[in-house]
C-alpha cells in the first residue's frame, strides 16, 4: 500500500501502488491511530494468551482490516466520514504491529525464565520495547530490498491477501484517485464478477461463539479447559 514506483530489477516494468504518490488523501488520522492503539489491545492480548497457552498464534492482519472496514462503513451510515484506504492501512498495521510483538514477548517470556529471572513488569515492558525497536529499525533498510525490489519475485501470500482484502473494501473517494493500473484492474475484476467488498459477520461470528465457548468452560465450569484421562485404581 505504500506508494512506490521504483523499477523492478531484470525489467522494465515499473511498480504501481494502488494509491500513486502524488495523490492527496488522508491517513495519519486521529480515529485511524485510536482504532488501531484498540485493536493492538484486542489482538494483542488474544495472541499472548494463545501463545503462552498452545504456543503459537493466529496473523491479525486480516481480521484487523476486515473490522476497520466495517466500523468505518458502518460509521458511515451514520452520518460520519467513510475513512479511506489508507486509514484502513494504518488500522491494520498497527494491529498486525501489535500482535506480532505480543507474539515475540510470549515466546521470550519462558527463556527470561528459564535464564533464572523473574517476569517483573518492568523486564517485560524491556523486552517488548527493544523488540519493537530491534524491528522497526531492521525494516527500514529491508524493505526497499525485500519488498520494493523483489516484488515480482516474493510473493508474500498474506500480505497480497490483505491487500486485496483493503481494496476491495475502498470507498469511493479510494478508488477515485487510484492509479489507472488499478481502475483497470478494478473494473476487470468487476465484469467477472469477483469483486466483492469484504464482511466482518464471520469475524463477529467467531467472536461470539468463542465468548460463548469460553463462559461456558471457565465461568459455568462444564467441561475441563485440558483434556485428561482418568483411571480408577483397583
């Protein structure tokens, strides 16, 4: 989604951003950062739970930028602003941001234990600062080379996936001032009949039934949260 039009190496062909560089739209907004400091809180705090209890966690991109655009277009028909493409950009990666530093402290946390220390709040909040940091410092240099350049080579499947999740879920104002490579693409898709803006149901569904799931097994304590097997002596 970052605007680029860097050439590609071995070829002439110039990379188009969906949004090109000399438009003017908006994207550091207030509700763009609010929205996104509450789905880190929300992604984040699922992620450390569900890496510390199975080891391994679920990418957030997707889910982020599904319920950014819902909230914004449901807002919409309210009364409000429909935010743009790049607002939803800004809610996603920093849910994405936040689920993968949660991810990194879950998987530290047992070593810092292991090392003989204790998970003080202030060790932890360490850790998690200098990841953060080690990462946005190490993409910085990284990312014209492995993405930019390599962009017909990397494929990068869920970050292609999320893409076309926020574009087809632009408003009007997005698809506006998208570049002619993706009008065009745009309309393609449109006269096939693939072009379908993207729903939060199934997101708010799983939501649910995990709330339901998890009241029923810890608050109402019908079934054991781990499976066990139980022999009776003789």
């Amino acid at each position: 989604m970052v605007s680029d039009t860097s050439p590609l190496p071995g070829s002439a062909q110039t990379f188009q951003s969906y949004i090109p560089p000399q438009a003017v739209m908006r994207e550091f907004t207030p509700r763009a950062v609010i929205l996104g400091r509450c789905s880190v809180s929300w992604f984040g705090a699922s992620s450390l739970y569900l890496v510390l209890k199975v080891g391994l966690t679920v990418s957030a991109s997707i889910p982020v930028a599904v319920i950014s655009l819902a909230l914004f277009r449901m807002w919409s028909k309210l009364g409000g602003r429909d935010a743009t493409i790049l607002e939803n950009n800004i809610v996603q990666t920093a849910g994405s941001a936040g689920e993968s530093i949660a991810f990194g402290l879950g998987v530290t946390m047992p070593a810092i234990m292991i090392l003989g220390f204790d998970l003080e709040i202030g060790r932890v909040m360490l850790v998690a600062l200098l990841g953060g940091l080690l990462g946005i410092l190490m993409m910085i240099p990284l990312r014209r080379a492995l993405i930019v350049a390599q962009h017909q080579e990397l494929k990068y499947p869920e970050g292609t996936a999320c893409a076309e999740v926020l574009k087809a879920g632009a408003n009007a104002e997005s698809r506006a001032l998208a570049s002619e490579a993706a009008q065009a693409a745009a309309a393609a898709a449109a006269r096939r009949g693939t072009q379908a803006s993207p729903s939060a149901k199934a997101i708010f569904t799983g939501f649910g039934i995990g709330l339901v799931y998890k009241t029923m097994m810890s608050a109402l304590k019908l079934w054991k949260d781990t499976p066990e097997k139980v022999s009776a002596r003789r």
